[in-house]
C-alpha cells in the first residue's frame, strides 16, 4: 500500500510540475498588448491553474522528502536539493508580480470592462514570465543531479 501511495505522490508531483510549466507557456504566447475579454479571462484562468498546480506541487514534494523519497536526510545533507528550492522559491517569489496582475484584471472584467494593458506591462511580463521558465526548466535537472547523490556532503 505505500508503495501506491509514493507511486500517487510521484506521479502529482511529475503532473503537477508540468501543469505549472505548461501554464507559464500558455501565459507567455497569450500576453499581449490590450487583450479581448476571452483573452484576458484566458490569461486569469491560466494564472489559477499555475497557482493551484504550484501548490500541488510544493505539498507533494514535501511529502515525497518526509515521507515517501530517500529520506529526509538524503535531501536536507545535499547542497543541490537546497539550490533547487531556491530556484523553486525564486520562481515562485517571481510569480507574484503576473499574479497580482491579473488579479487587477479580474476587477474590471467582473464589470464587464477590459483591463488596460499596455505595451510596458507586457514588456515587464514577458521578461518576468522568461525568468520564470528558465528557473523552472533548471529544477529538473537539478533533481536529476540531486537524485544521483550529486550534492551529498
């Protein structure tokens, strides 16, 4: 039995990362300069989606590191576990900024108007957005290295 609980763990924690990548995709080819009211909705559901998957992702990989990985001890003793939650902390510390931003969109679009969105704020979400996907797409390498006890003191 808790070799189908660490398989379920696993497989939200491999699923919820990809959701999140894939969201972040879905944000950086969708922004753009003042969307219509699909677009910009689209672009408030797909931040949601992030939000939820990145918690997914956090709790699983939480359990996986108390409960179901290596051991505790394997994971906290490895210096490239504590760089791939940096990274993981960056990148969600960096998610702040589109999310407060399209929580400012929802406001207008509850009223039936379109947020103003300019050519500068798509700029700074672009650039922002990139970061984030560059942050993410090194955590599983990070984990592929970690996983091989590179890191272990």
């Amino acid at each position: 039995m808790d070799s189908i609980r660490s398989a379920s763990v696993a497989y939200i924690h491999y699923s919820s990362f990809m959701i999140c990548f894939g969201a972040l995709i879905f944000e950086r080819i969708s922004i753009q300069e003042n969307p219509n009211k699909q677009q910009a909705i689209s672009m408030v559901i797909a931040d949601i989606v992030y939000g939820i998957a990145g918690i997914a992702l956090l709790v699983s990989g939480i359990y996986r590191v108390i409960k179901f990985g290596q051991g505790a001890d394997f994971y906290t003793h490895n210096s490239i576990f504590w760089i791939k939650m940096v990274a993981f902390g960056l990148v969600g510390s960096l998610s702040l900024y589109p999310t407060f931003t399209y929580v400012m969109w929802a406001i207008p679009l509850s009223k039936g108007k379109l947020p103003n969105v300019t050519s500068g704020l798509v700029s700074r979400l672009k650039i922002i957005i990139n970061i984030e996907l560059v942050g993410f797409a090194s955590i599983p390498f990070l984990a592929t290295l970690m996983a091989r006890g590179i890191g272990l003191s």
